[in-house]
C-alpha cells in the first residue's frame, strides 16, 4: 500500500518539498504505462553486460509523477547483514537497478554501503537506481512518518527515495527509535507477557475504506433479508 498522505522527497522529474500533500493527479500516457528501454546517465559502453542487462529490464510509469519503475527488483529481505553490501554490488554489477528495502530487514545501513561503493566506482550513478522503503507499523502516525523516513534515508545515505510504501495496514504502538530499532513486532520483548500493542491511528484513507465498507455491508444485509 503506497503512503500517498506523504510523498516522497524528490522525484526524477520534478522536486517537491518534503512531505508536501500530492500534486493533481495525471493521468497515464492513453497508449501505454511501460516505458521506453532504460538508460543509463553513467558512460560505461554497451560492452559492459549489467548495463546491457539493465536495459532489458522493462519499466512501468507511476500514474502520478510519471517516473518510470523497473518492473523486477531485488528484495533485500533475509539478506544477512554481513553480505548487504557486497550482495549490493554484485547485483549491480550484474544489472539489478531496483532494490526493495525496508526498515524491518535491519540491513538498510548495509544496503546504504553498496549503494555508496557502486557509485563511487562509476557503474551507476543514483539516476540509474530505483530505490523502495516501507514505513514500519509502529510509525503510521502522521508525527512519526517523517521521522522512519528520515531514519531510512540516513541509513541508506540518501537524500530521497523512489517509493515509500506502508509495508503493513497494521498501526502498533510506537516505539522510539533511540529505544529499539527496528522495533520489529513485539512492542516489548523483554516485558512479562511479549505481544503486539495496536494503536489506533486515524487515517483519512483508511476511514474511507471502512465507511465505504459499512456501507457496502449494510446495503448487502438489506438485500439478502429483502429478498
């Protein structure tokens, strides 16, 4: 689920100010939402075989900013913290641009580590990369957004990120990150009775979603008992 109540720092075709509310929205190109083959802004000739293999990567426009996603990424989920970086490398060196990260992998600093080695070498520069992060559920309220965005941002050292999804529609309690980080599922591990602690966490999206879900519901009800 994209968070769009936030969106995201920068885009590849236009700058918006942090957190700022969407833009009106765009429609899509009337013929097709894949773009044109990927290009590459670094000069490392059509020999090199992982720019050869990125450009046969399709790509898929978001229907709002236009920016253009590639369709196959690699998950960094389960990736031991003690091989990110150089699994990072390896993956660009052999083509891969889009790379999905999340707070709750807890390797986003070894994830930031790759990214700063394979474009200081010259293969890629950040306009080559797509790069995802989800907000965890500890943080959906709106004062917490920015700061697991911020948190996210410093550990993969970057300046903005190309999608920021809502990893699960699930609000838990906060947990301040200066305490546990990532704060995982358990609000307090240590504690005598270890559970998840939900958080109720007022959204216009999701109050939406079950107004417009009771309604359904009520009108299915008079239906049935109707007929």
């Amino acid at each position: 689920m994209v968070c769009h109540r936030f969106s995201i720092l920068k885009t590849r075709n236009q700058n918006t100010l942090p957190f700022s509310a969407p833009s009106k929205k765009r429609e899509p190109a009337a013929s097709s939402t894949m773009s044109k083959p990927f290009q590459p802004c670094t000069d490392t000739g059509s020999s090199d075989p992982g720019v050869a293999r990125a450009a046969a990567i399709p790509t898929r426009a978001l229907s709002r900013t236009q920016d253009q996603m590639p369709t196959l990424g690699l998950g960094m989920w389960k990736v031991p913290n003690d091989v990110t970086a150089q699994c990072v490398v390896d993956a660009i060196s052999a083509g891969w641009r889009h790379f999905d990260c999340a707070c709750d992998y807890g390797n986003e600093i070894e994830v930031g580590e790759g990214l700063r080695q394979a474009i200081a070498s010259g293969v890629v520069c950040r306009q080559d990369l797509w790069i995802t992060s989800k907000l965890w559920n500890t943080y959906h309220s709106p004062e917490h957004v920015r700061i697991a965005c911020q948190k996210t941002l410093d550990d993969l050292g970057l300046d903005y990120l190309d999608l920021y999804l809502i990893h699960f529609p699930i609000a838990l309690k906060y947990v301040p990150i200066e305490e546990r980080y990532p704060p995982e599922w358990v609000h307090d591990p240590s504690g005598p009775n270890p559970r998840m602690e939900f958080a109720s966490v007022s959204c216009g999206l999701f109050s939406t979603f079950y107004s417009d879900l009771k309604v359904f519901s009520t009108a299915l009800f008079l239906f049935f008992f109707s007929s």
